[in-house]
C-alpha cells in the first residue's frame, strides 16, 4: 500500500471514523483504523461493533493495499503535521512508514537548484517520517454490505441534520431502559401499484420521535409536499388511528425488533442517541449533501452521497448502527388534545427570562414556575418567577392568545384555511374563562430551555392544558407550506413543587 495525499484532506478523513474507535476494547485491532487503497480512493474504515463508519476521500494511489493503524498514533501524529505539505504513507508488512514533504518554491537560479537536489539527496525519505506497527487487516471486521440493505428514504443533509438536533436532546441516557435511549425512526412510503418504487424516496416522511418520559418530542420531515395524502397540517401523527394500529398490531406499543414493513407502509425501528451524535457531527460538514437512509435486520445505514457527482459512484461517508430492540410506546396517546387555552408569545424572549431565572435555582432543584393570567382584552400575561435563598426573578411577559388570532378555530377541519394551518392543534376545553384565569405550572428549568432552543421560529404556541398536566409547544408557521412540509412538537410535564 502507497499514496499520498495532503494533510488536510487524511487528518479530515480521519476525524470522521475516530469517534467509531473505542477506547477500550475486547481486541487490539477494534482500537485501530483500517486503511485501504484501490486505485485513486483511500476508503478508512472504523468500529465499536455498536457503530460503525466509512469514508473514502480520493488521493494518489501508487500502490493497492490494506492495513490497520492504531488510531490515536496516526490520528495525533497527523494532526500535529505542519498545514502545508504533502504525506505519504507507504506499508512495508505491518510497519507503516509515513513521510512528510514540505512543498519547495520552484528557483531559476542553478545554485540554489543545486542546493535542493543536495538536500533531496541527503534526505531521501523526506523532511519528517515515522513508523507506525500495524495489524494485519483480515484481522478486522468486515463491513456491512449495502446490496443486502433496503433503502427507504433519501433527505437533504441539512434537513436531517437540523431535525437531529431537535430531537436528541430529549433522548434518555439511563441505560436500564434502552427504549427510551434511542429516537424511534418511523418511515413512510407509500405504496404504487406495483408495490414500492425504491427508486421514488420522496414520496413519503420521516418521523423522529424521542422520550425521557418527562418531555416527548415530535419531528415530521416530508421531502415532497403533499406526497402523503395521510397527512394533516400542523398534526403529529401522520398515520390515521386505524392505520397505526394495523400497522403495529398492539395497542400499547409499536415492535420495533426488525424493519418490519406493513402493508401500510409504515416501518418503526429505534436508533441509539449516542450513535445519532455522531452522525450530526458528521452532517454539520456536509449540509447540501444527500444522506439515503436503508434498513437491514438490525442495523440501519446512513449513507452520504457528495452534492458533487462521482464518476465511480464513491460514497464519501457511510455510518452503520446497529437498532434498538424494543417496544416503544405508543406516544399519541400521551399527546393532550384539549386544551385550557393556548398563547403565543416570542421564542427568544421566553428563552432568556427562563435562563435569567435559572441563575438562582440550585443545581439539583431547578425549578420555575410559569404563571398565566388571562385578561379580558386578546392579550394575556405570562410570569416566569423562581426564589430560592439566594434571591429570585419575577418576570412579566406580554403574550396574545391564539384564539384571538384571525381564523383561529379550536380542533381540526379538513378545509382549514392558509391562516388556520398554522394554528395550534388541538381542541379548547368546556371550561368559561373565569374558571381558566390563572394557570401556574411550575418546570424543570433545564428541560423548558432545551425545548425552547429547538423551536425553529421565533414565536411559540405554548398550549396549556393544566398545572398537573403536559403543557405542548409548537412552532409558529407563517406559511401555510412550511406548516405542512416541517411538522413539530414539543411536549413537557411539569414538577411538582417541593421535589
């Protein structure tokens, strides 16, 4: 194996797969990044058995091979190289000599080209080299291969990227409960006379859906507008009821132990937290590339196709992850569908009174309490307030009620006009005003801000329900379009004050 290549394009390779590399495993050569040459592409291949990822950058090949290196050796050891340069890496049996070459200015004067033949002449291995030992590559796990993975989906980076971002941040990270440790995956493809065109994946969603159980988010991605007809604007579950429960076949879980494909389209499968991490770090460096999603047994593939076409077909990036087995519970029944009354009020300003609060809470009991006082006229008034016995906050922030709103109609009609679409969802109580003056609730201060961070719009439905009960946040859509191609919820239980 030989070739060379620029610092900057093996240290950038390179830092993509470390993350796949455990720190402690049960075999020394899991602790190590398998390289491999096939004419002009250097593929380097990492994995925990948990995760594992590829990436194959294009270089000057000189000589076909493989060989594992020990990762933080040829990672540290790149990555300390000057920024100008070339590098070459060449295996001699399992010692890996690499060379590093500073670029020389081209001269005319036939001293100093003297001078440079003498000094290329005396170091013929270049300005620096080292020697790596390696491990023969048989010795490593083969990688998936993606002939036997069914694709479903394809998604523009960015789009997955951002709606990663909003979900993972209420995935548990209490392993006794694995479920609740992953995102469930549910893709959607609808179904042509023939049966499915793989060929065609835009046309159906991905929905991200992540629990804690003490907050529950909703994230629905839609590549072509209006593919699914199932679909209704500015709702969670894209899936009539008898369709899910047709699909899932329970009705207090969905399986989620394969990506079982029902006659409905529908596949469920749970994806680590951890391992989702890890894809958006690699995402958020690739945000107009494609990403096509397939599915095997247990695994799930993430395959990132450059924006710029390749003549051999290289997939740059591919993260493989194993799925979580498991039933994850059925969240729409979780999702209040009646509301006391509903507010809307701006994303920002309610992030930094909260945070402004936080200040004086302790680090163990982080609690504020939100407080609701509904006035005759369209506008209501919302305090945010904490005390401790390092002092305290009281904040008044003015909010409008959404059904002030022009339009505005309490629960869901088939013909919602452009301005209701993008109203919140959900049914208004029974309940006369005065009886719903005033509302405290009081929230975990760290997980109200975290949600508030992944509302994408700068204002905010709040839609409140009771002091005991979920308050549901959704975003404010001005256009009918992006309520219905970007779907999302936000769901929080309250604390009980004292605990």
């Amino acid at each position: 194996m030989k070739f060379t290549t620029s610092k900057a394009n093996l240290l950038n390779t390179l830092q993509k797969v470390a993350k796949a590399v455990p720190l402690k495993a049960p075999l020394p050569v899991l602790e190590g990044i398998l390289f491999e040459v096939h004419n002009n592409y250097l593929t380097v291949t990492a994995t925990n058995l948990d995760i594992s990822i590829q990436c194959t950058t294009k270089i000057n090949g000189f000589r076909d091979g493989s060989i594992v290196l020990p990762s933080r050796y040829i990672t540290e050891i790149v990555r300390r190289l000057p920024d100008i340069g070339e590098v070459e890496v060449e295996s001699d049996g399992l010692n890996v000599h690499l060379w590093y070459y500073t670029k020389q200015q081209d001269t005319e004067n036939p001293i100093e080209q003297a001078t440079l033949a003498s000094k290329l002449e005396a170091y013929p291995t270049g300005l620096s080299k080292a020697v790596i030992q390696g491990y023969n590559s048989s010795s490593f796990p083969s990688f998936p291969s993606i002939s036997n993975f069914k694709a479903f989906l394809s998604i523009k980076a960015g789009l997955l990227y951002e709606a990663l971002k909003q979900v993972l941040f209420a995935v548990s990270s209490d392993e006794s409960r694995p479920v609740f440790t992953g995102v469930l995956f549910q893709l959607f493809q609808i179904e042509a006379e023939e049966g499915y065109d793989e060929k065609k994946f835009n046309e159906g969603f991905l929905k991200l859906v992540a629990t804690d159980t003490h907050r529950l988010v909703c994230k629905t991605l839609t590549n072509k507008q209006g593919a699914c007809s199932t679909t209704e604007p500015g709702t969670c579950n894209l899936m009539p009821g008898a369709a899910v429960e047709q699909a899932s076949g329970r009705q207090d879980a969905y399986p989620t132990s394969g990506p079982e494909v029902y006659p409905t389209g529908l596949t469920n499968v749970i994806v680590p937290g951890k391992n989702l991490n890890e894809l958006t770090r690699i995402l958020n460096q690739a945000l107009e590339d494609e990403v096509e999603i397939s599915l095997g047994d247990s695994q799930i593939f993430f395959i990132i196709k450059s924006a710029e076409k390749d003549e051999q077909e290289i997939y740059p990036t591919i993260l493989v992850s194993r799925l979580i087995a498991g039933q994850f519970p059925l969240y729409q029944q979780v999702i209040p569908q009646k509301f006391i009354f509903s507010v809307c009020i701006q994303t920002q300003e309610l992030k930094a009174a909260v945070e402004r609060a936080m200040l004086f809470t302790r680090e163990n009991i982080s609690l504020v309490n939100l407080s609701f006082v509904r006035q005759a006229s369209c506008l209501s008034k919302c305090i945010i307030s904490t005390q401790t016995e390092a002092g305290g906050v009281v904040e008044n922030l003015t909010v409008e009620q959404a059904s002030s709103r022009p339009g505005f109609q309490p629960g869901l009609s088939d013909d919602r006009t452009e301005e209701e679409s993008c109203l919140p969802v959900g049914q208004a109580s029974n309940l006369s005003e005065e009886a719903c003056s005033t509302c405290s609730i009081y929230f975990n201060a760290h997980y109200l801000v975290e949600a508030l961070r992944a509302i994408p719009t700068e204002e905010v439905y709040l839609n409140i329900t009771g002091p005991l009960s979920a308050m549901v946040m959704q975003p404010v859509f001005r256009h009918k379009e992006d309520a219905r191609s970007i779907e999302y919820l936000s769901l929080l239980l309250p604390a009980r004050y004292g605990e």
